[in-house]
DNA sequence: TATAAAGTTTAGCCAAGGCTAAACTCATTG
DNA sequence: CAATGAGTTTAGCCTTGGCTAAACTTTATA
C-alpha cells in the first residue's frame, strides 16, 4: 500500500497527461512547491512508478499507471456511493472522496462496486475504471466546439471546483440534460444554449469544461 | 484535525480506561514500542489532550477525551453504514472503520447519522457516543458473571478479534440473540448455554467479552 | 534492607515529506 | 553568440513518528 502523498502525486500525473509533466504543473496542481516536487519524483523513479528526464519531466511508468487508475477507480466509486446512499450534491463528493479514496482496502472496492452494479460512470459523468485498470476510450467532445442546432447530451460535468458546480446544477447541467446550442459569440467563444424552456449564455472557459455527446 | 496517529492514541488511551494507562500496556495496544509511546506522551501533554506523570501514567484531559470520543463515534457511525448498506459481516468492519474514520469530515459523519437515524449502538452493540461527546452510562453485564436459569439477551460483542467474532456469529450469538446459562463449570469458569434448541459451552475468557442484559 | 527485575524515559538515529535559498540548465532573444 | 530569465534541481533545514540501546525509577524479592 502507498502512501496518501504518492497515490496524490500519481493520480496527478495521470490527470495533467500522457505527455512529459513539468515539475511546476505538477506543483501548482498539488498545492505544493516545485523543489518539493522534483524530490518526490526522485522517489518516484527510484520506486518504478514514473520515467524521469531531468529539466524535461516526468511521465508514469506503466506499473505507476496502473497505481493510479487504481486511485481513480476508488473516488469515483466512493463519489457515486455517497451520492447513491447518502444523496449527497455533486459538488459535495469531490472533497470527501479525495480523502477516503486512500483509506479504501480492496475489498471494500469490491463490495461498493458490486453494490452501485458496476457502474461505468461516476455522478460528474467521469468514466471509473475496471479493477485492472480497463478504461474504454473517451468520445465524449467539449461543449466549447460543438455543432450549433443540434439536440446535444451533457455527458460529464468537472468534479474539483465546487463553484462552477454548483453554477451548472443551478441552471440545470449535469449528466443526462438535453441541450442546443443557439449561437456563438465570435469575439470571446462564448455560446448561447437553449435547455428546455430557458436560454442561458455559457463562457467559453466553462463550455469547454462541460463535455457531450449527440447522434449523428 | 489531528494525525491518524494522534487520533489512534486518543482512542486506544480512552479504550484503556479512565485510570492512568502504562506506557507498555499502551505501546502493546497500539503495537509500537514503548520508547515511543513515551515521546508521543511528552507531544501530547504538550498540546493538553493528556496528563502524565512521569513514571506512573497518562490519561486523557477533557479536551482529549473529547476529541476520542469523536474518533469513537465516528468509528462506530462506519461500521453501522457498511453494516447497513453493503451487508459486511460483522467480523469484516471493524479493520474497515479502523482507517475510514481518520477520513470522515464532519459534515459526512452528520450526513451518515441522520441516514442512519442517529442509531445508538452500533453492529456490534457497542454505544455510539452523540455528536458533543454524549455517552450513556453502561449497564450492560459481562455474560461470564450473569445469573443462571435466566432469560438473557446478548447486548454486545467484541468489535477487534475477527476470529472470536466469526466463532459467536456461527454459534448464533450476537446482539439480539436469547439466551440462558445451564450450568457454570466452576474449575474454570466456563459455561453451559442454551440458544434456541441447541447448547453450547463457551469458556470464561470469550463469556467475559459478550454482554448481557435481563430483565428483573 | 539491599538488590534484582520490570517498567519507563532519554539519547540518538532514520525515513517521509514538507520548506527556503541558492545553483544550475536551457531556450530565447538582443 | 552571449546574456537573460524561466523553470528545475540541489543543498540544507524542519517536523512527525517510528526504531534501538542505554540510563533511570520503582517495585518486588531475597
Ligand atoms: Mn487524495
Ligand atoms: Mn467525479
Ligand atoms: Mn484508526
Ligand atoms: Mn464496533
């Protein structure tokens, strides 16, 4: 079992990219400073679990993938158990998981999987991986550059800022709602959205947080 | 919010009784050394969540058994909730609560007792101390000291020993469970029971960890 | 009552995981 | 192509919470 700073660290590493991860991305997204940072990721290399060039960054070895994923599936399994049992509002999960994903035993994975049936989504609509780490390939496109006059599905909605959370949910976004975008804005890619009776303008920074899906 | 540590130390100082809990007795509980325990003491002294006197023994200040009360609680609210809502065994949650209760929030621990309706006892009959620390004075009775030839009702069983745990769970004892003492075997202690239809023989060292009540 | 044993504390060590300040590297750019 | 500045690493420090070995107290025993 890994420590709660490492299994922070790899799921970080995993969230910001496939690509080489710098150590003052990495630093911000922990709240942490770099120096701190770049000896952790030291640790890392020594241990096999992340691939290290100096100055360039840091990338996760396939065994610290694997150990993140594994990180990944235990919040969003306990996301959707909260929200299932104790019906807690989306922007309430994302903080307790944070803490109880690293005080989750195998076995108690299992179990909550085999209670929620083996959900593939969490309630932010993020897919939860397999227990080996299986994650079926996003389609899911960014609100921000979708077709215009189209019937669009909300699939995922961002789990880490509870503002903006709470934000969508006050004007009815989240998994599942029904959408058109009415128009763009040119001059800073803000959209226009038609959800059921009402119109609401959306900012492109917010759009491009939202992710849907639509039918052919 | 104090350390893991901390918090187990609390608990297992508070588990020891209100008398002055020895270094070695505490650093066997916790399975640490007593060097150890000896510097903890000294931190925790400091920070006025224990007294001690060298030499003799430390218990905790009001400020401290407070706080233990909080881990207690929360650690009995667990067990109830996996109890409730994944079916756990009862001999599977105690080493679950063990590391979930470091990683409650406050506001999910209020959410889990009101899902919960405020319960009282928890799976293993043990009491669920109230949000300030309230706790209601025990009359439970050890089953090794109770009267013969009485209807007796299984309040409590131990929550830490899986082994004895899953023993009582196949002989049928557990909280709730009817019972009546035959016969005592006075050169050790031992005694006869009926449970329903069938009698079994439960030596004095498991008969002094279940407790009982009856009526007058 | 002197001494041995049991229990406790102190001293000194270590690893994890933070920090700041200073040194280093590398990609600009003047 | 040399100098600057952003980003990264190194050096050295700190706290937490373990450990062992040695010293110290207290209690029990001869
Ligand atoms: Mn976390
Ligand atoms: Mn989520
Ligand atoms: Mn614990
Ligand atoms: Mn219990």
């Amino acid at each position: 079992m890994y420590s709660v700073a490492i299994e922070d660290y790899l799921k970080s590493i995993w969230k910001l990219g496939s690509k080489d991860v710098g150590t003052q991305e990495l630093a911000s997204h922990l709240d942490i400073k770099p120096a701190s940072v770049t000896k952790m990721i030291l640790r890392l290399t020594e241990m096999g679990l992340v691939d290290h060039t100096p100055y360039k960054g840091a990338s996760l070895t396939r065994r610290g993938e694997l150990e993140a994923l594994s990180v990944v599936r235990r919040h969003r399994l306990l996301e959707t158990f909260l929200s299932q049992t104790l019906g807690l509002a989306r922007d309430e999960l994302h903080v307790e998981a944070e803490r109880l994903e690293h005080a989750l035993s195998k076995e108690l994975e299992a179990a909550i999987a085999e209670y929620l049936g083996n959900p593939t989504r969490d309630p932010h609509g993020h897919p939860i991986p397999g227990p080996n780490g299986e994650l079926y390939e996003e389609t899911d496109l960014p609100l921000s550059d979708s077709p215009i006059n189209m019937t669009l599905t909300v699939m995922q909605v961002p789990d880490n800022d509870s503002n903006i959370l709470s934000w969508l949910e006050n004007n009815n976004i989240y998994p599942g709602t029904k959408l058109k975008i009415i128009s763009r804005d040119d001059f800073d890619g803000g959209i226009n959205v038609r959800i059921g009776l009402s119109k609401i303008r959306i900012s492109s920074s917010i759009a491009s947080l939202v992710k849907i899906s639509f039918e052919e």
